[in-house]
C-alpha cells in the first residue's frame, strides 16, 4: 500500500507525513536532496560484468532449480538428477548446467509480489513495484548508470528481446538492442555505395559546419550531440565489431551452445563481455506453461540447458566466470500443483534464481522453498535483494540516489540487502 | 466556413486510414490562407512583452532583438505543423510585403491540414493516448476530429471525462478505457492532465511536498466511482461506458465496511465577479459565431452518441443487468458531468491556466510554472501575471487553441534570438523569456524535416534506376501430418513471418515468386525495414523454438531478390503511437506514453547518430535524384543555384560567401557531382543547425 514514494521510506517517515505547510514542506524537499550521496567510489568491485538471463512467462521452478523428487504429485514426469556440487539436485532437463553446478549457486526462496507477467517482470527487472507516477529503470541501466565504459561497444546490450525502459535513468542507459544474435546490426556499417572516405569526409565537414554554428550559440547538449557521432564512428570502426560475428568461433563451440537464438544470445553474451560490455541481458520466452508443461519444460530445457552448460564451463575455463557474473531469473514460478491440462500457473510464492561467478560463492544453494514448493521455508529473498546482491559484487552501493528529472532522489535498490552468505570476503 | 470546416475533416479521416502503409506524400501543399475573425484583445501580444519586460527589468535584463524573416519561418513552421518549409513554402513567404510576412504566415500555418496531424500529436502525449490499441485509436481520431473542427479546449476535456456509451469510432471515451475505468487512475490522470497537478501520492499517504489530503484524493476519485466498462463477448464490438448505482469508492480506505465516500471538488473556485470582464468578451464570441458552429452540442450528455438499436446491447457482458438497466446507465454519467463541469468550468482558473502554460511551454521551451505538470505553492510561476493574463486570454477566446497559440506567436517574446555563446547571463536570460532558447527537434520534427528536405515524399528516382539485390531466408512451414484439405501456412518474407496467412503446400514457392513480384509489397517490405525498423519484429520467428514445434515442419529457404529501391515517406504524425521501441521515433525519444508525466526524451544517443548516419532515411534524403529540381541545377556551370537550392530545402536560409566557398572547395575533391552535393545533403541534414530550431 505504501508503494508510491517508496523512495522517502528512509526519511523519518513520520515527520513527511506530519508535514502539511507548505514552508515545512520546501525544508523537507531540501533535506532530502542533501541525503543524495554517492557512497559508491571507495567500494572494491568484485566483479565487472553481469550476464543476465531473462527467462519470461514465469519459468517453472520444481521442473528446474528446485525439484521435491520426494512427492510425485508435486514432481510430475521429471525425475531429480545430482550435480557436480554436493547436495544440489536440478530438474532433469537440465543435465549440462548440472554438469556446472559446482561454479554456481542457487537461491530457493526468492518470492514476489506479482501475478501478472507484466507487473511481475517489472518488479523483478526493477525491484520496484509498477507505479502510474514513475518509470523505474531496469537492473541493466541501473548498472551502467554507475560503471564507467569500458571499450568501444554499448554499456548495455539486450539480446533476442527487449530489457525494460531506462526510465529516469535516461536515454544514455538504455540498452543497445540485438535482435538476434548472429545476424549483422543494419546500422553498424555505412549503407550500400558509400565508401569509408565519403563518409570520413562528410563527418569532418559536420565537425566544421558544428563548429561554426556553436561558436555563435550554444546548448548544454551540443557537445553531447556530437559526441555520438564520434561515438557512432568509433563503433562502427571498432575491432570490437567483431564480437557480433559468430562465425568466428569454432564450429564445434556453436554447437556446444545449442542451434538456437537463445544459444547463440549466450555465446554472443559472452564475447560481448570480453570486449568490456557491462552488462548483458540474453531473453527467451515462452515458460508460461498453463498447459502442457512437461512437454514445453522439456523443449525449453533442451535450448537452455546446454546453453547455461557452456556459458557457464567457457566462462570459467577462461577464468572469466571471477568477474562476470551471471544471473537466471524469472518473473515467477509455477503451481507446484499440475492443473488439469498438465500444465502450471503463475506462481510467484517462492521460485528460484540461479547465480554464478562475480565472486559470489559457488555450489551452495541460499534459502529453501517448503516441502509443498509453495512458499520460502527460511531466508526468503526479495528481488531487491537479488539486485542489492548485484549492486554490492560491482562495487555499487545500493543505496545510492539519484534524482528523477523532476528532482525526486530515489534509490538504486528500493528495499533489499545483499545476500551476505553468498558473499565471499 | 463550413464548406472549409467539412474538407478539413475529410482529408484529415481519410489519410489517417491509411496510416500503415508506407508511400503517401506529406503535406506540402499551399495552404488556404482564410485569415480568421479575431475576438482576442487586439494588444494581447503586445501586453505579454510588456508583462515579460516587467520582470527581466527588476533582474536587470534586457531582452534581446527579434530573428529574421527565414528563422521566424522556420520556426513557427516547426511550432505549428511539425517540419520545416519546404522550398516553395519559402518562396511564398518572401512574395508577402515584409510587415504582413509574418501574420499571414501564422494564418496559413494555424488553418493548414498539417496542423492537425502536428497537435494531435501534442494532445496524444499529454493525455498518454496509445493509438497501437483499439481504444486508443478511437480517442486518437475523436482528438483529430476535434481539432479539425476547432472545438474549444473545455469541450474536449468535458467530452472526455464524461464520455458515456459505445467506445466505436472516434470517441472521447477512450479517456477512460485507457485506465480501464479504474476510479483512482482516473482521478489521477484528470487532474495531472488538466489541472497540472500531481495528487496521486496522496492515494497512500498525505502527499509529502504538497498539500494534498488523501480524502481529497479520494473525493475526486469518487467521481469516477461509479464508472462502469462492459466488454462485449464478442470481439466485433467495442466496449461500452457507463455509470452504475454503486460508488465504489470507499472512506476510510481498505475497510471494506466503510461507506461510499460522496465526491467532493478540493481545488479553489474563483468568484464570478472577478472573471466578469473575460466571461463578457467569452460570451461576446460565442454570440458572434456562425450559424453553422453553433450547430455543434455543447451539452455533456450528449457529448457521446448514446446507442440506439436494441442489439447493441446484446453483448453486454454484464450477468446482473438487464437489457433495460443497461440501456439506461449508458445514456447517462451524471457524476461525471458534474465533474466535467467543475474541471471546465471558467471559475476554475487551473484548467485555462494549465493548457495555457502548456502551450507556452511547448513553444518557448519552457513553462511559466515548469514543469508543466507540477502546479502548487512550493513551484510557484515565474511570471504570475503572465499566466493570469494567459489564462484568462484563453478563457476569453472560449478555449480556442488556435488563437492561444496565434497570440504567443506574434509577441516578440516568441520572436527573440538566441542568446550568444559567450553571453555571461545566458541562461538567466532564457529562464526569463528574453532570449529564446535553443530547443532541439522533437522526434516527428526530425523525420518529417528530413523527408520533406530530402524530397522523399514522392519517389525521386525513375523506375528502374535502382535496382538492389537482397538475399534472405525464408521459413516455410508445413504441417507434418496434414489433414485434408491441406494447409499449410503461407511461406511469408522475412520481415513479417507471423504464420498467419494460408495456401496451398503445392503453390508454396509459386507463393514465394508471387510475393516478390508485388511491387506494393516491396513496398511494405521496405517499411517494414526502414520505417518500423523493429528488428525484434524482424526476426522473432525464424527460430524453430518459438513455434509449437509439433504440428510443423519448417523449411529454410534461402531467395535472392531484386527491388526497385525508390522509397517515399509519410509523414510521422501519423504513425500510431507509441512506435515500437527499436522504431526511429522512439529512438529519437518519442514519449512511451504509457505513465502520467511521461514525455519526450530529448537526450542525444549512440543509436541516433547510427540510423543518421547508417540508416535510409537520411541517406535517401541525402541521395540524389533525377526527378528532383536539384537535378536540373546539377548539369549548369555555374553550382551556386544548386548550393542555395541545398540550403534553402535544408535550413531555410541563403548560404553565406564562405559557405558558397567551402562547398566549392568540396566539389572539387568529390568523384562526382552528384556524390558530392549528396554528401553536402547529408552534413546540413545532420547538423546541430537543422537540429536545433533556430
């Protein structure tokens, strides 16, 4: 009920809801702004990169990272297999990434508030709930809000699917869209029948022409206005390029991750981030399972499954998986119970996230779902903490502000806290 | 008058059906000019420069001087219909002696189609109208109708909020479906929008900034406590608006015992006396209106067209209610009403204030109360007079937008230049209206610009003279165990793969050829790239996984394919918004249009510079034509014609000596003539001159 101006939740609430002068009002407004505080720059990052895997439509948790393969009813037609971390059960759709375990963890008793796929996304993407008043940006721009560059190529790349809007973030932290990975961006080469040194020249007479033109007037976006230009020219020169081709890996590294965009989206995911891309966001679709859920688990688990077993075994094999981390998540789970058309609705009382690399701890699982699947059993998790988990391995206080174009301090994490035990030092 | 009134309507209906395709031209033809009779003060523009040389002298301002000819031409041309003029547009300005110049301009301009289309677009992101869905497209075109009817302003608003019956067609009741009738988005949505206020905080909590009670929150949502959407089981039919017995508004809240809270008006009603003289002049317009607008109902019940035939209520989805009962409500809304009159009404000085500053804002870069929807005591305007005066001018004019917007324009406050680089007070300048303030292009501003520019809105290559070859995989789907008749889905162009269309397996690559011969699809085909450039659109069905993998077997097919590439484009106040978010409008920040305060995003992005620099449309534009008029001047000697012609389409202005000069020495080094004026094209199209309005 209070979801509104979550962000004031750190004033001394009782004093703003007193407050009904207007001059009280105008005190207040200034001590809020002066709460603004970036305690972000003397924090050590553990890591520097996030892959995040968006499964949308509300991935099943009981048929994936957390099976009760002690009640049938619950189980359905999927048995538990173990995996290379001791104790740790995955569905049995997933025999690569169980393959992987031992690089990963898992939290079991992440829980929503949303049962709607857009409100839920948005809760989970964001870690706040959907207001008419404000557009909270997603956990991509958030990121790239806080970290500098790094390299010619976007901050922020979403693959095979769009990330949530900026919101008050901005333009700048938008991410940078991939349709499909494999398939050339239309806009990073010059259009047919222009050649390099036309289009140079033509840059170079827009840096005169701008230059003649600012030297009489000016605006405070001038110089960023052409600074995208430069940007744009950089990119579409940059060696950096040739991380979108695909083709440059082995045969055999491309099966690995599976004939699929999804696959491809991973394999993609993981270049970009070796040529310095912050953060990642790979999606799929199509885990909204009403019907026919064992079937569908069972095609999803085969484009996902040796897709996460590669990313995964390849990241830490280059020893890449110490700085990047990876994170799956949904926007909820499904009914442990097996409707009438074998199928699963929304359920967002507990489900699961799977998390890996970055310096977080590896081949443990954090929080437990009950006997029934149905709710959190102990150390429930919110999507705050998720994104405050995040936050803190990139060395980004999550409870820095930032003001919305209107002047609103909000928080980069609404409520949440890092979730210490996967915490390593 | 009303001969005009009806053609204005016709054009404007019938190009908004055919929005989804691709090559019609943008309007560029000559406007009639009808100078309308003016009932406002006839020194309105005079008494605002005044009101602004007031405040900047107790800051110790001096405003600076008013622009030239070609940027006042440029600039309202912007203001009032979207784009920049084209080069006959120029030309006719210049033939008007020099002191009528600019008010005939502004005449043309306000009665032209294409503005319209250009403030229909200003309506759509202030009311967050998404015009991809139903009943958005039906409050789209209520917008657009209204506007080309020159209703007043408190009309629309009143249709809006009391709309009642049948959501079909161009209806104002799409206000409500857009909330889904839901009371507290209503209310919040109908004072931010009209009142510029922002209660909605005050939904969960008293509003910490403001003054705002939550039960003065509530009382307005009550208003809207009875409002009632029934949707029709059948999909043909649209959804109906009514009002039901039960409020649904409760005090205290979350108690489900409480009562049903009355609704009560919390914003401040000005005593009659003192709006006397502007209801005087008000009412001394209306008195001298011609018959034919008179015919126009202003009452609200009658402001929908309540439903007539007894079948159309047959779909109701609706288990308590009877026929009878139904057919009842849907005439009437009278909570509603009443607060349809109490935001309209003169008394209520926020609603004429509200639009005012809005109008203000979208033309001098900035609100006299800023931001434009933040209205109260801690934000109090920059100039209170100003906008008392702006208000009640407006409320004089009854609510006409044309003459707001006509007044605005004719002050030098409007007309001034920017202020210099180096000015020491730059920004106090702008901030206090004595210099006008580089604004940038908007989304639609940038697209239409280039094209009417780059002559794109009619091909401008004889047929033929650009052939491409584009190589692509197609999809081909069949069923695995097909029943008989067999039907398998049609094999689509990349583009659009959606497996929607059906034909015969056996005829599946005759399909294909048939397909690539269809010069409109070409057509469509390349809008599909260019204009919706939605890669996810683009791309989502070519991978197996997405499709019920079952029932089909898919077929990859790779074609090689030759086009005539010779595109045209219309205008982008026409395209349903918002545009996908990968589209050029969105990218260049078109508003997403989906919260209350959502607005345009004026910031410069990597992905801007790319689709300039990459995309078709500036390249196209830049591209040189035979069927052009530049093309002709390409074949003389002498290329200063060609040079003018070039500037004049693109920045609406002569080129200086050293312009002429440095256009020359570029020529000189190019391959050809022709690359070389394109590539002149391309850096005017592309500089922080076109756009920055001047």
């Amino acid at each position: 009920m209070d979801y509104c101006c979550n962000s004031y939740k750190t004033m001394t609430r009782r004093n703003v809801l007193q407050a009904t002068g207007a001059g009280l009002a105008t005190l207040l407004t200034m001590s809020v702004r002066s709460l603004v505080v970036h305690a972000g720059q003397d924090r050590k990052a553990a890591a520097d990169h996030v892959i995040l895997l968006w499964m949308s439509g509300g991935m099943s948790h009981v048929d994936t990272f957390d099976p009760k393969p002690d009640n049938a009813a619950i189980a359905g037609e999927f048995k538990s297999i173990n995996t290379s971390a001791d104790g740790i059960q995955l569905g049995e759709i997933l025999p690569l990434t169980a393959k992987q375990m031992k690089h990963a963890s898992l939290v079991r008793s992440l829980h929503g508030a949303e049962g709607d796929h857009g409100r839920a996304t948005y809760n989970l993407l964001t870690n706040y709930r959907m207001t008419p008043q404000l557009v909270h940006p997603s956990l991509g721009s958030v990121v790239v809000s806080q970290l500098a560059q790094q390299g010619d190529l976007p901050a922020f790349v979403s693959v095979s699917g769009r990330a949530l809007s900026s919101g008050y973030l901005g333009q700048k932290c938008e991410a940078y869209y991939i349709g499909s990975a494999g398939t050339p961006d239309p806009y990073a080469k010059l259009p047919d029948g222009l050649t390099h040194i036309r289009a140079n020249k033509r840059l170079e007479l827009l840096q005169q022409m701008n230059k003649q033109y600012a030297s009489t007037r000016t605006d405070d976006l001038f110089d960023a206005t052409q600074g995208t230009y430069a940007a744009a020219d950089k990119f579409m020169h940059s060696p950096a390029l040739k991380a979108f081709d695909l083709d440059a890996e082995k045969p055999e590294t491309r099966a690995a991750y599976g004939d699929s965009s999804f696959g491809r989206g991973c394999l993609l995911a993981r270049r970009l981030v070796d040529e310095g891309v912050r953060f990642v966001q790979v999606n799929l679709g199509g885990f909204d399972t009403h019907s026919n859920n064992f079937t569908t688990m069972r095609r999803l688990g085969g484009i996902i499954d040796p897709a996460i077993g590669s990313l995964l075994s390849d990241l830490a094999a280059s020893g890449k998986l110490d700085r990047t981390l990876v994170l799956m998540m949904s926007e909820f789970g499904r009914t442990p119970t097996i409707n009438s058309n074998a199928g699963r609705d929304h359920h967002p009382g507990v489900f699961s996230a799977l998390l890996a690399g970055g310096g977080l701890k590896k081949g443990t699982v954090f929080g437990a779902s009950d006997a029934d699947a149905r709710k959190p059993k102990d150390q429930p998790v919110t999507p705050g903490d998720i994104h405050a988990t995040i936050c803190h391995q990139l060395g980004i206080d999550p409870e820095t502000r930032v003001e919305t174009p209107l002047g609103r301090p909000m928080r980069l994490v609404d409520e949440g806290t890092p979730i210490k035990s996967l915490l390593t030092g | 008058m009303a001969v005009r009134r009806l053609r204005v309507f016709t054009v404007s209906l019938g190009a908004c059906t055919l929005i989804a395709a691709a090559a019609f031209s943008l309007r560029t033809e000559t406007f009639a000019a009808t100078p309308a009779k003016s009932e406002r003060r006839s020194n309105a523009p005079q008494h605002i420069d005044v009101l602004i040389a007031d405040a900047a002298k107790s800051k110790n301002l001096t405003p600076l001087p008013i622009c030239d000819d070609p940027a006042f031409l440029r600039r309202a041309t912007l203001d009032l219909i979207g784009r920049i003029p084209t080069y006959d547009e120029y030309q006719l300005f210049f033939k008007d002696p020099a002191p009528q110049r600019r008010e005939n301009l502004l005449q043309r301009l306000l009665n032209s189609p294409a503005f319209v289309d250009r403030w229909s677009v200003f309506f759509g992101e202030m009311l967050n109208v998404r015009s991809r869905e139903e009943y958005g497209r039906g409050l789209d075109l209520f917008i657009r109708k209204s506007l080309a009817d020159k209703k007043p302003y408190d009309q629309m608003a009143r249709e809006m909020i009391s709309a009642a019956g049948s959501t079909k067609g161009a209806q104002p009741a799409g206000f409500l479906l857009a909330e889904n009738g839901d009371p507290f988005q209503l209310a919040a949505k109908t004072t931010h929008v009209f009142l510029g206020t922002r209660i909605s905080c005050a939904q969960c909590h008293n509003h910490p900034f403001d003054t705002w009670k939550r039960r003065q929150f509530y009382g307005v949502a009550a208003y809207f406590g009875k409002t009632r959407l029934y949707f029709p089981n059948d999909q043909a039919n649209a959804p109906v608006v009514t009002d039901d017995q039960n409020n649904v508004v409760h005090w205290p809240p979350n108690n489900k015992k409480a009562p049903p809270l009355d609704p009560a008006w919390p914003f401040p009603v000005e005593s009659k006396t003192n709006l006397q003289e502007v209801l005087d002049r008000r009412n001394a317009k209306l008195e001298a209106r011609t018959a034919d607008e008179i015919l126009v109902d202003r009452s609200p019940a009658s402001s929908s067209s309540p439903l007539r035939k007894d079948n159309d209520f047959a779909y109701l989805d609706s288990a308590r209610d009877t026929m009878e009962d139904a057919a009842e409500k849907i005439r009437l809304a009278p909570t509603r009403d009443k607060l349809a009159e109490l935001v309209t009404s003169a008394q209520n000085r926020l609603f004429a204030e509200t639009f005012a500053n809005r109008l203000w804002a979208e033309l001098l870069g900035r609100g006299i109360v800023n931001p434009v929807d933040d209205f109260r005591a801690d934000n109090p305007p920059s100039n209170p007079a100003l906008l008392k005066f702006l208000g009640e001018e407006f409320v004089a004019s009854d609510y006409d937008i044309r003459a707001v917007l006509h007044t605005i324009m004719l002050t030098q406050t409007y007309q001034r230049i920017h202020a210099s680089a180096d000015s020491p007070n730059r920004k106090l300048l702008e901030e206090n209206f004595c210099a006008a303030p580089l604004r940038r292009m908007f989304a639609e501003q940038v697209y239409d610009s280039i094209v009417v520019a780059g002559h794109l809105t009619r091909p401008k290559h004889r047929p033929g003279q650009n052939l491409r070859q584009v190589s692509e995989t197609l999809v081909i789907a069949r069923e695995k165990n097909p029943p008989a008749p067999e039907k398998p889905v049609a094999p689509q162009p990349a583009e659009k793969m959606t497996p929607t269309e059906k034909a015969p397996a056996e005829n599946a690559d005759a399909e294909i050829d048939d397909l690539l011969s269809n010069p409109e699809e070409k057509v469509k085909m390349l809008a599909g790239v260019e204009m919706l450039a939605d890669p996810q659109e683009v791309l989502k069905p070519t991978t197996p996984e997405r499709r019920p993998a079952k029932d089909y077997t898919y077929e990859y097919k790779r074609i090689t394919r030759v086009y005539d590439f010779n595109p045209s484009f219309s205008t982008a106040f026409e395209i349903r918004a918002p545009a996908p978010p990968e589209h050029f409008l969105r990218q260049f920040g078109q508003s997403p249009r989906q919260l209350l305060g959502d607005q345009r995003d004026q910031q410069p992005a990597l992905r801007q510079a790319l689709i300039l620099m990459n995309g078709d449309l500036a390249n196209e534009a830049a591209r040189l034509g035979e069927l052009e008029p530049l093309f002709r001047l390409l074949a003389e000697e002498n290329l200063q014609p060609a040079i003018r012609r070039i500037y004049i389409d693109i920045l609406t202005r002569e080129p200086t000596a050293a312009e002429h000069a440095s256009a020359q020495s570029l020529l000189a080094t190019a391959a050809t003539r022709a690359d070389s004026l394109s590539d002149l094209r391309w850096t005017l199209l592309n500089s922080l001159e076109f756009r920055y309005l001047p």
